[in-house]
C-alpha cells in the first residue's frame, strides 16, 4: 500500500506541475450528485442491494485531472462511507484517448484491522470509430480490500451513441485475486441524457459466482445523475 500511497503522491505533485505548464488552458472545477437503486462495483453489490446517494469533485488542467468521490455503502459490519481519490492524465496518442492514473479507495467506520483500504493503478485506452468507442482497461493493486494482496481487474468495454441522446454501453471483465474467488463480471445498459446536466443510465448486471452470496447475483441498477 506505500507504493501506492507515495505513486497517489506523485501524481498529485505532476498535477500541480501540469497546471501551472498548461495555465493557457485554465483549471476546470465540475461537481456530480446522484442516487441509484444499488451501488454496484464490478458487478457486486457494495450496498447490499438497497439505495445509493453519491457525490464527487473534479479538476482538470490540460489533460491531468484529480478528484474526489463519496457514496454510502453496507457491507454488514458498519462501514458506511467509501471515499475515493484519483489523480492522472488523458492524453490522446494516436487516435486512442489514453487514462492512466491512480485510485486510493478509501472506508470509514470501517471495523478495526478490517484492512478495506487500498489502491489501484490504472491503465485504459479507447477509441471511436463512428458512433461506437471501443476500449480497453487494467487495474493493478498490490494490497487490495480485505484479505486480498495482488489483485487484478482487466476489462473490454464498448459504447454505441443511437443519437445525440441516448447511448448503449457493455463491458466485460475479470477480477483477479489472490486469496478471494476469482470471477468474471459484464454488464450492458442505455444511459439516457434526460436534461443538459442530468442523464439516467439503466443497466444490467451479473457475475460467474453467484455461489459466493448473494451481493454477486444478477441485478438491474438504476442511477439518476447530475452534474455541473
């Protein structure tokens, strides 16, 4: 988890370096809030099926950008809170938008040497090809949530824009983990841009391991999102 921490903290530095190099352009502050149905997270639950309420910060700067990110969860045990940090840049390299970047995923009220905390380092990679982007991601974390070490996450995701309103979105993955079940993980879904700053996205998902409990069964999840 220090490898992760001090890579969170140089990231955060390259930021600063990043918008003070690329002032011309001028920081950008967004904010979102949203409710959905579930909180689902690689297609398990992360509230035990009920309601989710969320809300998160961003600053881009040129092509970096960093942010925080807040939901309620319930994991059985009294943890409440999931707080995410991220920070990275998006370049464009020959055709394919890149995102390579740097998650701490954080739980409070989370019960002692619960060991939930950890970190990820990110790389994806997507292009468009007329109305429909296709892309590619990979999520390393050498300390991952619970009893888990090494974890890996790697995941095949398109979209498909039916017009300037609504878009199909999927994506199939595996979860990698080192003492936990590994499992595979899809979902397919329409995100729908209800106003300007709101949009509603329904969608299915499901896992290979509904034997591990029920968190991992197949569900649909509604989110209702703005942002501004």
């Amino acid at each position: 988890m220090k490898i992760l921490k001090t890579a969170l903290l140089a990231a955060t530095a390259a930021l600063a370096v990043t918008s003070v190099a690329q002032a011309a352009d001028g920081p950008s502050l967004s904010a979102n809030v949203g409710v959905a149905s579930d909180y689902v997270f690689r297609g398990v639950s992360q509230t035990n099926g009920d309601p989710e309420v969320f809300g998160g910060l961003d600053l881009t700067a040129g092509q970096a950008y960093a942010g925080v990110w807040l939901s309620n969860v319930d994991f059985g045990d009294g943890t409440r809170i999931e707080n995410d940090t991220y920070v990275g840049v998006k370049p464009e390299v020959a055709g394919f938008n890149l995102d390579l970047g740097v998650i701490y995923y954080n739980y409070l009220e989370a019960p002692t040497g619960a060991k939930y905390g950890y970190g990820e380092v990110k790389a994806a990679a997507s292009r468009a090809i007329g109305k429909a982007t296709v892309g590619a991601a990979y999520y390393y974390s050498p300390d991952f949530f619970g009893a888990d070490e090494k974890a890996t996450y790697v995941e095949l995701n398109g979209a498909y824009a039916i017009n300037d309103t609504v878009s199909v979105t999927g994506a199939y993955g595996h979860q990698a983990l080192d003492v936990s079940k590994d499992y595979n993980t899809w979902n397919l879904g329409a995100s729908i841009a209800v106003m300007p700053h709101l949009s509603l996205d329904v969608r299915y998902w499901d896992t290979s391991e509904h034997d591990i409990g029920s968190i991992y069964d197949s569900r649909f999840a509604a989110t209702l999102k703005a942002s501004f």
